[in-house]
C-alpha cells in the first residue's frame, strides 16, 4: 500500500473506484508511478461502460494538451451514456506544466456532475500553495500523493502484492526481494509475476530457492545472510560471502551493500540502548513492521555493546569515504573484507 500522508490511500482511491464512486476531479500525482498507473487504469476500464467508451472517454497527454480543450471537453456532456472520462496524461509534460493547470482551477470549483476528470501528474507533486490545489483543496475531488517508498517500507507492499495474487512470500525471499531488486514498484512486482508464472499449478507461495532459481539471486550468498553472519560473528562465513559478491559484482554492488550495512548496525546501536528489551519495546525503538525482523538484533545483541555497534558504523563510514578513492586505492571487495575485519575485531 502506498504512504499514506494527507490524502487517502491508494486502496482507499482503488476501491471507491471499483464500487463505482467517482469523484469529479482527480489529481494523481507523485514519484511512485506504479500506483498512479494502477489507478489511471481503473478509472479507464470503469469510470465508462466498454460499450460506450468511444464517445465518452477522451484521453489528452501533456506535450500536446491544451487546457482550454481539456476544460471544454469536460463541460460537455455524455452521448448516450451516464457519465463520461476526461483524462489528461503526462501532465508534467506540459510547457509550463504547473501555471498551465493552474487554469483548471475554476472547473475544478464548478465541476460538470456527468464528467469525471482525472489528472496525472508523474515525478513531482503540485505546491499546496498553487491555484489549482487550493481549489481542490475545497473541493469534493480526490487528491492522490503516490510517494516513492523508502527500502524498509517494501515488505508490506511485497507481502501485500502476492496476497493479492493469492499467494504468500517467506520472510527470507522478501528480504531477498528487497535487497537485490528494490525500486521502482514496476519493476519489483514484475519480478514477483514473474516468479509466480514460475510457481506452477500447485505452488502458491514464493520461497527462496524460487528466486534463485528463476532470477539468479543466491538465497546463501547475499547481503540478508551477510547480516546473519554478522549478527552471529561468523567471520569465515562472512568472508565467503564477500567472496561471492567479488565474483558476481553486478548483483551485488559494494555501495548497496553498506548501505543496508549501515542501516543495521545504526538499528543494533539503539537496541543496545534500549533500556526496555522486550519484544514490543524493541519494534518499536527499531521502527520494525513486524516482530520477525527482531531475530538479527536479538542475536546480535548476544555479540555486541554499543560501542562495538559505534565502532561498526565508523568503520562503514571509513569504507564508504576510501570506496570513493579517499585514502585508498582497494577495490571495493578488498575494502569490504577489511570492514569485516575491523567489525570483528572491534572492542
């Protein structure tokens, strides 16, 4: 499901859609596109019955748009039909995309009851501060913000994704899913269609062995077993790991791999100074989605203090300056057996 901010949800907007109430304007905006797209393609296949579809659903795109149409359009009335759609795609290609729709916010205020216009707008959102949000903003239209999640907010939507399919997901293939595909949602639910054409008849849940069968990610050597290892203090296996990501470079870049490094051991840090260790306390000082992703840091914290987890950070804060070439001319795979080193050997 999409962030929710100061608008509805996307499955608040999908399914007003799908029960057939339609607001007059919608404005789908946002770096996300996946779900723009989603809800573009629901108000094409329902706004207007297929049958009547050819006189009553208009679709402009921005380079060759022009407001005035786009409003006269609007204001006309359906041909033999309930309703009619108006929709303006690829605004952000308008010339001078956001003055330009700054002119529909006098339609917007009086819209025609037997239109519904919707709007999209991809890669930026409009300015609370603009004509036409102000108009919206006083106004029964839908306003969808469709913002680009960050990487510890993929799994609901992976998990969400394949329920929808009628299928489940194991923890480790999430973590799998989000970790070497990640950003943008096209691309990462396609990789799970993908996955699930794979599954066959019988099989409803994607596994591990699933993807590395059909995408080509190793379910031993990645960085969710790199933080086991960590987590363990298990250094040879953490330099077998190291090893593989050496071999296989393009599926395992040193920068994304500290990144989710860093990520971990900024986490571990404020477990070891959590007064509170229960299971509720931690996910929540961790900002964790479930109590599942609690497993790495319990075991962690078997291993180490906080100033071992301090240590750990400037160490991937060293890494990060010498992987760019300051005070050190190692490749990024030497660089990342020598962080392991001192992770291990810090005090």
């Amino acid at each position: 499901m999409a962030k929710k901010s100061t608008g509805p949800s996307f499955r608040e907007v999908m399914t007003s859609i799908k029960k057939g109430q339609f607001a007059p304007v919608y404005l789908l905006m946002g770096e996300e596109a996946y779900y723009i797209d989603e809800l573009t393609r629901a108000l094409e296949n329902n706004v207007v019955d297929e049958e009547n579809r050819d006189f009553n659903s208009i679709v402009y795109y921005g380079a060759d748009a022009d407001i005035g149409s786009i409003i006269a359009s609007a204001q006309q009335y359906p041909v033999m039909s309930e309703r009619q759609l108006v929709l303006l795609k690829e605004a952000q290609t308008m010339d001078k995309a956001k003055s330009q729709l700054d002119k529909l916010a006098s339609y917007v205020v009086r819209p025609n009851a037997t239109t519904v216009l919707g709007v999209v707008y991809k890669g930026d959102s409009l300015s609370a501060t603009s004509q036409l949000m102000k108009s919206l903003k006083d106004s029964s239209a839908v306003v969808f913000r469709s913002e680009k999640l960050k990487d510890y907010q993929l799994p609901g939507p992976i998990t969400d994704y394949c329920a929808s399919k009628g299928f489940g997901i194991d923890d480790k293939a999430v973590s799998l899913l989000c970790d070497y595909i990640g950003n943008p949602l096209s691309k990462l639910f396609g990789e799970i269609d993908k996955l699930i054409l794979a599954c066959g008849k019988d099989v409803k849940r994607i596994t591990p062995d699933l993807i590395e069968r059909n995408i080509g990610i190793s379910k031993d050597f990645n960085t969710f077993e790199l933080i086991n290892a960590l987590s363990r203090k298990d250094y040879h296996k953490s330099i077998r790991i190291v090893d593989y990501f050496s071999k296989n470079p393009k599926q395992n870049p040193g920068v994304m791999i500290v990144a989710t490094l860093f990520g971990f051991f900024s986490k571990l840090f404020i477990a070891t100074v959590t007064k509170d260790k229960s299971d509720a306390s931690l996910q929540a000082a961790l900002d964790l989605k479930s109590s599942y992703g609690l497993k790495e840091y319990r075991t962690a914290l078997q291993y180490y203090n906080a100033r071992m987890a301090l240590a750990a950070i400037h160490s991937l804060r060293e890494y990060d300056a010498q992987s760019k070439g300051i005070g050190s001319m190692q490749n990024e795979y030497e660089l990342l057996k020598e962080l392991i080193f001192k992770i291990f050997t810090a005090s």
